[in-house]
C-alpha cells in the first residue's frame, strides 16, 4: 500500500505580497543600514513563500515523509515503527499553520484547513498533520500501525 498526497494553497500569495511591499519599501529609503534589512527582510518572505505553496504527505517504505514546498526546506520523517496510535481530527484556530508546537501538545505541520490526522508515537508524543485527505492519510496509516504490531 502506497500513499502520495499533495495538498495546495494560496496562503503563500500573502507572504508574496508582503516581500514585494518591503521590497519597494527598502528602495524608498535613503539609509543604506534600514535598505538593507528591510532588502534581507524581503528576501527571507519570498523564500517562506515559496516554501510554503504546498505540503505533500508521502509514504518512502519505511517512514511517512511531510514536506513543505516546492523548495524543500521544511521536512519531517515519521517512522512507522514508531508510531502507537493514529486519528483523525479537526484543528482549531489556536493550532493554527505553518510549522510549530501546538497548544494542545504536539507538533502541527498544517498549510490550510482544520481538518488533520493525529499521529501519537510510542513515548506519547503527538504530530497533528493537516491535509484535505484525512480519511484516506487515516486508513493508510492504520495500516502501517496494525503491520507493526500496534
């Protein structure tokens, strides 16, 4: 059983336009130490916003891979024999997006939506994984928990 799932939103348009604000900014200003952050600044938006276009969830044999992209700078590998116990759930607007410990414990690695998959792992830690397939990231990581003995 194989799972490949990428998942699309256009959050990233919003950090674009943020690095084009700052950007014409920076050029507006006289002082070259104030262009120069604001030009870092600006660089730094527009490479989060191409990383964050999509979020792609995909079976690599013995781990489930989560990666931001299209530029592959955030990424996480969930091992299988590790994982107890897997869920479907709804995220709230405390969870959030992006990349970041949750209030509600855990990690989240979420691009867009509430819906989500929680994912417990042996010692009781928990990754809440946002997707538009929750249902079908559920039935395939239950199968991978039942084929380790879980």
């Amino acid at each position: 059983m194989e799972y490949d799932h990428t998942q699309s939103a256009r959050l990233y348009l919003l950090l674009l336009v943020i690095a084009i604000g700052i950007f014409g900014s920076a050029f507006c200003i006289d002082e070259i130490i104030v262009r120069s952050v604001m030009s870092c600044s600006g660089a730094l938006m527009l490479l989060l916003a191409f990383s964050f276009c999509h979020l792609s969830v995909r079976d690599e044999g013995a781990e489930l891979l989560i990666a931001f992209g299209p530029l592959p700078l955030f990424k996480r590998r969930l091992q299988y024999c590790e994982l107890e116990k897997v869920e479907q759930s709804r995220s709230t607007i405390m969870d959030g997006w992006g990349i970041h410990m949750s209030p509600s414990g855990g990690w989240v690695w979420n691009l867009w939506g509430y819906n989500c998959v929680d994912v417990w792992y042996r010692q009781g830690r928990k990754v809440r994984i946002g997707t538009d397939d929750p249902a079908g990231l559920v039935e395939f990581l239950k199968g991978k928990v039942r084929q380790n003995g879980h």
